[in-house]
C-alpha cells in the first residue's frame, strides 16, 4: 500500500493549514482508498491492479491537490473576509451611534440656549410685543430641529403645580409655527421642550432621531455577533476545537 501513501501525500504536499486536521484528512482519504482496494480485490483484481484503479477512480494526483489545495485556500479567504466584514460592522456601528449621539447633544444644548434667550427677551415684561415677536421668530428660524414654540403668561398661576393643567386649557399668548425636514426614513418624532418662571411659559416642540441610535446598535451588534460566530466556527473547525 506504499503507492497509496505516495498518493496521499503527494495530494497534501503543498497545502498548508492545521498539521492535525491535515494528518486527519489525509487517514481519512488512505481509509477510503485502502476500502475499494479490497472491494476491488474481491471481486478478482490483484492488489496492484486493486491499486492502481482506486487511484485512478479517486482522480489525478495533480487534479486532486489543485482541488483540496483550492478548498482549504477558499476556506481561509472566506473565513478572513467574514471577520474583515464583522469588524468593519462594529466599527460602523460604534461611529454611527455616536455621531447621532452627539447630533442630538448639540440640539439639547441649542433648545436650551434659544429657551434661555427667549426668556432674556421676555424678562420681566408683562406683554409681548412685535418688536419681541419678531426677535423669537428669528431664534426659531434659525434651528432646524424646533417645529413650534408657545409662550403662555402664567403670572396669575398661583400654585406651580398648576401651570401645565393652565398652558393646555389656555390659548397661548404667542405661538409660532415653522415647517422642519423630516423624511419618513428618518422616523423622527417630535418630543415637547419647556422652560418657565413665575411670569412666562414658554414650550416648544423638537424634532428627535434618537431612536435611530437604539436601531443602529442593536442591528449592529446583531450583524456582529452573528458574523464573528460564523468566523469563530470556521476557525475552531480548522482547529478541531469543536
């Protein structure tokens, strides 16, 4: 059976990978090979021949390496490109949900400086003026996240507990509406920002995309772990970690 080990070999020569799963494999394909041997045997060929129609049944030394050589190089790539793909998922994912992160800290901190301003430019002033309606207008317009603003006078509020049953049963004293982008793709909503005093209410509606961020990383982290377990299985086979 030497010419059947020559054989084998000659297969594995030039493939590289795991010695033991190489070693396996090449048991595996003697196994096979000494088997139609003996059925070959059995039914009237001599051993040589027996041989020699195993291997040449089984195929070509040249064609065989190209075959198993190919295989195990097709294996490594696709496991390498699969992890190449996993991190570049999760790198992805960690740069998307911190770029809409600190998107939507900037409009936070933009509401609150335009609520800060309008409550500068009502001050202690016990009516709003045109000259002032038209300065509030102009910090709105100047957003791109805030839809509407309402300013109510709660000065004859007595209780502070009170001022939000008093603003949704009373027309406000100032109000102003400006159209915001806002694709269906996006699936922003639009969330209520309010900031008052003894004297003034004012409200104002925001548009949010901060439910992109829980949809960014969860489906990241999901695409990741799927693809690192697909890498991780291919790897451990090669390993015979499994």
């Amino acid at each position: 059976m030497k010419k059947i080990e020559s054989y084998v070999d000659g297969v594995y020569s030039s493939v590289g990978g795991n010695k033991k799963e190489i070693e396996e494999l090449k048991a595996e394909m003697k196994s096979h090979l000494i088997e139609a041997v003996h059925e070959l045997k059995a039914e009237g060929k001599n051993e040589q021949e027996a041989i020699n129609i195993a291997i040449e049944r089984f195929g070509g030394e040249q064609e065989i390496r190209s075959i198993v050589g190919q295989l195990f190089k097709a294996q490594k790539t696709f496991a390498k490109w699969v992890l190449y793909l996993s991190m570049a998922i999760i790198l992805f994912t960690v740069f998307a949900f911190g770029f809409i992160w600190s998107y939507e800290e900037e409009n936070a901190n933009e509401n609150s400086i335009v609520a800060t301003q309008i409550s500068e430019i009502l001050n202690d002033k016990n009516n709003i003026t045109e000259e002032m309606e038209k300065e509030i207008s102009s910090l709105i317009k100047d957003t791109d996240q805030i839809s509407k603003i309402e300013i109510y006078n709660v000065s004859d509020v007595d209780n502070v507990n009170q001022v939000i049953d008093y603003v949704s049963d009373t027309k406000p004293d100032y109000r102003y509406e400006q159209k915001v982008w806002n694709p269906k793709w996006l699936q922003a909503d639009f969330f209520p920002y309010a900031n008052w005093d003894k004297k003034w209410y004012v409200g104002m509606e925001t548009r949010q995309i901060s439910d992109w961020m829980a949809i960014i990383l969860f489906s990241g982290i999901a695409i990741y772990i799927t693809l690192f377990t697909i890498w991780a299985t291919i790897n451990s086979y090669h390993h015979r970690r499994l």
